[in-house]
C-alpha cells in the first residue's frame, strides 16, 4: 500500500544535497513521519472527543500542525498549492520556528512519560537537513498520502521502516551498528520467553529493535508473531501495561534515539520509554533495586573505547565498550532476572585480567546456561565474530550448553540470516539437547585461574586427516604424466 511512497521519498532524498547516504535518509524521514504520525492522532483523539460531546485540546497549536504548514487542503480535500509555503520561505520557516516550537516541549512537559516530552527530546536532537525547500515541498506532499488510521496501516508502516533501517545498516560505515539481524532477535527472545507484567531494558537499544520484537511476541503470540498466538485477545490492563511499564530504553547517540522512539511508535507504543543518555556514565554502586529489570536483551556496541573516568564506575576496570555493558547488564537485573546478550566471540578466550575477572564474575553471580556461537557474516560489515550469552541472575553457573550455528552457507547482503537457520537452535535448547552442533561443558571443568568459556565442539564430524606431503606430490607427478600423455595425443592428430 504504502511501499511506493517509500521508494519516492527516498528519490527526493537522494536529490537532496543536504543528505548524502542512508543514514540521512532514514533520519530525515523519522522526523517527517513522526510529525505525520502525530497530526494522524490528534485527528484521531478530536474525532473521538466529538462523538461524545467533548472539546478536543491539540497539543500542537493551529500554526504548527501538519495540517497547516506541511500539508495545506482546500475544501474538498485536496492539496492547496496556493497557500503551500516552498522553496526558501519554506525551509526558512522549518529551521526558523517549527522546530525551535517543537524542541521547547522537553521543557514544557509535565513529565518524561509523555508525548510532549518525546517531541521535545526529538526535534532537540535531530536538525532537517534539507537545503531545497522545493525537494522538502515534495517530500512533505508524499509524506502525507500515509495513514496511521488503521491497525493494518500502522502494521505495514512498521515493516517499511523496519526495511529503511535494515538497508541502513547493509550501506555499511557506521549504519550496521544500529541493525541487528531480526531473525537472531526473535530467536533470542523465543528462548527468554518475557510474560506480559515483566519489564524489559535495553540499555545500548540503538533503533530499539530488541524491544519492538519483544513487544510483538508479546501482543501477538510466539506463533510467527501472529496476533496472540493462542487466539484470545488481550485484557485492556495487559495492554496499558505493554504501552507504559514494559519496555525501556537508553541510548547515547542522536540519529538511533530518534529512530527508536519512531520504531517503537510504529510498533503501538505512542510515549516510549526511551531515554537519550550514555548509559556507561551511570555508577554501578548506585544502582538500587527500583533500577532493576525481569529480563535485558542486548546488542552493545563493541570495539568502542572508554575513558578513565566512565570506568571508574564499574569494579572491573577496562576500556572495551562490551565489556562494561556486560557488567551493567548484569548489575541491572533482578535476582532470578534473565538476560540474553551479544559480545565478541573473544570474550569466551581473552587472557587479560578484565576479561578473566568477568568471566569469573558471570559464572559466579549467574547461571550462563547457553552460548550461541554465530558465524562471521551474522552482522553484516561488522568484521567480528560474535556468541550470544543467555544468563539468569541469582544463582552460579553448573552447566553451559553451547550451540554452533552453521547455516550452511557463506552469509552476506544476498544470504542473509532467516529464521528458519535459528529453528533448530531454539528447538533443542529448550532442552539443552547434545547434537552434531551442540555440547554441553560442566563448570566443574572450567579452568578456575583463566575462566576461559571457548571450547571445541566434541560432537563435530571429524574431518578426513590430512595427507601426507610425499602422497601429495605423488598425485601431482601422476597428473603431469597423464596430462603429457594427453598433449602427446593432440600433437599426433595436429
């Protein structure tokens, strides 16, 4: 329905001189569908109010809705080109009053749970790019042929934007950090299983992936993400409680916090709780149970280095990023809390004194009962191997069962992760079954000086030994013979 409206948009984009990659097109377009979004719901709230005898209270004033300045409809309906602002008036009136007006909200807001604070926090962060105000006229004119009226329409948004981020992160440079892949994600949260009434974080939720797809497992049901699964649908207290005290966020950078905000909207949740803060900055000793979360998923960034002073708020000193997320994550979680985090693979091996006191610390303070090993290729552009650890707070390791995902092919742009590479994997955890694939290490026989987590699959096919080098040479001497026996045929018929 709309995926047309999409690729015109970014035609306009590309155009654009003030927007050079894909990163500014997905940014430039979040702030234009987030204020379509909002024109489409105070619409609908005003509608609403009418039908039962009541005044609706826009929180945008008339002359800085959708309505007037981006879109402009005469009375039938259709587009009013007279008195459509473009060109230098345009753009002058965007930079100029609309998003100083927009921006000023965080200040107004009665509290941080509210739209009006997300509008604030949004259009403080995010600037229009646009230097054309002709190529900001159409896109604004095809912005407005999407609806958020329906269910259905939301839906399809959702999967198109979903779509605008992936490409992001395919185009390489610093997009991939914000993308990851949606089947890990499902998988990941197929095996953590939340319960509607859990709280979920992400402290590094870059687009907020992790959350949308625990959202949609959540309201609609393991079975494909499907609307609930088992059929009933949900009470309005579970709903109010998937749309306010569910899902939360932080997330240091500018572009990804507004993507976030956008995604989680697109996904039904209209004031998310998402913060635009480096988590890394927080002491862990200050952390008070209130703090905590039932269940964390995570991507953080890794590769990243730290300065002095942001890790003088974690007990095990390091400059790796990855690695002082680790350890909030685990500070974050309730006792019997479950966690389900991706890191470098190296973190199971590296002999430095930080890696080793963190590994000690996971397996001391909580059961890490799985190790997914992911091929290289899962993250595309990335250049690292990655594992996922899936852990529960509260009680030391025993056992860790590992699973070493091959999905029998090279991964890349065209060859893509799908969730039916993750199928077994989720299938035979939920027993911890030992396969071709998988293994399980008792913590008994884990090396108590060095902690090291990487172990060679025991169950894998041995390959065929290798040959000789005097058997080597022998086939080759064997084929040069034959092949000079062959050109001695060709030169008898020439």
């Amino acid at each position: 329905m709309f995926e047309q409206t999409f690729k015109n948009i970014d035609d306009v984009l590309w155009k654009e001189a003030g927007c050079s990659s894909e990163l500014d097109y997905t940014e430039q377009s979040s702030w234009m569908l987030f204020l379509k979004y909002l024109d489409d719901l105070e619409t609908e709230r005003a509608m609403e109010a009418e039908l039962v005898g009541k005044e609706y209270d826009f929180i945008i004033e008339d002359k800085f809705r959708w309505s007037a300045w981006a879109a402009p409809k005469k009375a039938d309906g259709s587009f009013d080109h007279d008195t459509a602002m473009t060109g230098d008036d345009l753009v002058g009136f965007v930079n100029g009053e609309l998003f100083p007006y927009l921006s000023g909200f965080k200040e107004r807001a009665s509290s941080p749970d509210t739209i009006e604070y997300k509008i604030g926090q949004i259009f403080g962060e995010i600037k229009s790019k646009f230097q054309s105000g002709y190529s900001l006229r159409d896109a604004l004119e095809l912005m407005d042929q999407l609806r958020f009226r329906s269910q259905q329409e939301k839906h399809e948004l959702s999967h198109l934007y979903e779509a605008k981020i992936k490409n992001m992160g395919n185009a390489g440079r610093n997009g991939g950090e914000y993308y990851t892949p949606r089947p890990l994600i499902r998988a990941m949260v197929k095996v953590i299983k939340p319960n509607i009434g859990e709280t979920v974080y992400d402290g590094a939720c870059g687009s907020a992936g992790f959350l949308c797809e625990a959202h949609d497992y959540l309201r609609y049901g393991e079975a494909g993400w499907m609307p609930n699964g088992n059929g009933t649908a949900l009470t309005v207290d579970q709903l109010r409680t998937l749309q306010t005290k569910t899902f939360y966020g932080k997330e240091k950078k500018s572009l990804p916090f507004v993507m976030a905000i956008m995604n989680m909207i697109l996904h039904g949740i209209d004031a998310p709780n998402v913060i635009h803060t480096n988590t890394l900055a927080e002491n862990l000793m200050d952390v008070q149970e209130k703090d905590r979360y039932d269940i964390i998923l995570a991507n953080p960034p890794f590769g990243g280095k730290e300065r002095k002073e942001v890790q003088q708020n974690f007990p095990i000193k390091t400059g790796e990023t990855a690695f002082l997320f680790l350890q909030h994550f685990i500070k974050f979680l309730k006792a019997g809390g479950r966690a389900a985090v991706v890191i470098k693979n190296t973190f199971l091996s590296n002999s430095d004194n930080a890696s080793k006191a963190l590994r000690q610390e996971l397996l001391e303070s909580c059961n890490l009962h799985t190790v997914l090993d992911c091929p290289g290729g899962t993250f595309l552009g990335a250049g690292v191997k990655t594992v996922v650890l899936f852990f529960e707070k509260g009680s030391s390791t025993r056992k860790v069962w590992y699973y070493q995902l091959d999905p029998g092919r090279s991964l890349g742009k065209t060859t893509a992760l799908n969730d039916d590479d993750l199928k077994e994997f989720v299938e035979l955890q939920a027993n911890c079954a030992d396969s071709e694939k998988s293994w399980t290490l008792d913590a008994a026989d884990i090396d108590k000086t060095t902690f090291d987590l990487s172990v060679k699959n025991p169950n894998a096919p041995e390959e065929a030994p290798l040959r000789e080098p005097q058997e080597i040479l022998a086939e080759i001497a064997a084929l040069d013979a034959e092949s000079a026996e062959l050109l001695a045929e060709i030169g008898e018929m020439v």
